[in-house]
C-alpha cells in the first residue's frame, strides 16, 4: 500500500472488477480494473481504493496528492481547534490582603474568560489551620465573585496542609441564552 494512508491508489488495486466513483462524484457502475484504471489516466486523475472491504471495492477517479494535501490541512485545523485546557493555580493564605486578592482574582478572571481552568489553593501556615472555616469562607466568597463566568468544578476540600477549590470556566451557549433571556431546561421544576 502507498503512504501511511493505507489507500491503495493505480496498479496497487488488486480487485479485478471495482465500483467506480468519477472525478465528479458521480457513480460509474461496476466495471473491470483495467477500465477504472484507463479513465482516470486519460483524465490525468489517479484511481484510489477508497471502501476495500466492499464487494467490489469502491474506487474513486481524484487527484491523489491534492486529496492527501486537503486531508492533512482538516487534520491540522481539527488540531488547532482543540484547545488545551490548562489549569492555573491562585495561591492565597487565610490572612491574604484584600488589595492582593482582588489583583488575583482579576488574574483569575482573565484566565477563565481564555477557557482555562483555575484552582484556588488556600495555604494554611502555623495555627491557621485550626480555623478552616475562616479558608472556606473566603474560597465561598472568590466562588461567588466569578459566578459570572466560572462554575465550581471541585468545591473546597482539605488536602494535607492547603484547601483547594477548582473553577471551571462556563459554556459559551449557557452565556447566551442568559442574555436572551430565555429560560432554562433546568428552571421547569
């Protein structure tokens, strides 16, 4: 088989009789190989093999090179498309100044309006771990504060010496809707 493709393409067809597909997408029938394979030399075209498991197999009349050019270009741009969700962390302390916090939760807020994930890591140092309650107010309070853009995706929970919490930006299409004013599946109840 030619390429990494694993299409068969020309003389590599090993079927005797093919269901051939012109240039123009248009069914040709079932004709022998040699046929196929003289309609697309005469139209400058290579024959591809593009269903072998079919009975006959199913070939195509195209431009094989051009063909493999448009496949690698979709396959590019899928790739591209696809971001990559990062996560980003926010380090705060229960004694974190308010001037600090509001300058990292802008960051936060900057990160999450890219698509990123953001976890919020309330650090405990000497005897502040005694007053978690005082850490869960404060994630409860960062949580609220980006509702508008974010959603709780891990809510607040002890992990060896730090409380963590995971924001998850919102939907594009839930946005939307919001600003339309529609309601929601979810209001019906």
């Amino acid at each position: 088989m030619s390429d990494a493709n694993q299409y068969r393409i020309n003389e590599e067809i090993r079927a005797s009789q093919v269901r051939l597909i012109g240039p123009n997408g248009e069914n040709l029938g079932v004709i022998p190989r040699r046929d196929a394979l003289r309609i697309a030399q005469n139209a400058g075209l290579d024959l591809v093999e593009i269903a072998p498991n079919a009975n006959p197999p199913v070939c195509r009349v195209m431009d094989f090179g051009r063909f493999l050019y448009e496949r690698s270009k979709k396959e590019r741009k899928a790739r591209k498309a696809q971001a990559k969700v990062e996560i980003k962390e926010l380090r705060l302390r229960p004694k974190t100044d308010e001037h600090d916090r509001a300058f990292k939760l802008r960051n936060a807020r900057k990160w999450l309006e890219k698509g990123h994930k953001v976890r919020v890591r309330m650090r405990f140092r000497g005897r502040e771990i005694t007053y978690p309650e005082i850490a869960l107010e404060d994630l409860r309070e960062i949580a609220e504060a980006l509702a508008d853009i974010a959603v709780v995706e891990k809510p607040p929970a002890m992990e060896g010496r730090s409380m963590l919490m995971i924001l998850a930006p919102r939907k594009k299409k839930a946005k939307k809707k919001a600003e339309s004013g529609s309601p929601t599946p979810d209001n019906d109840t």
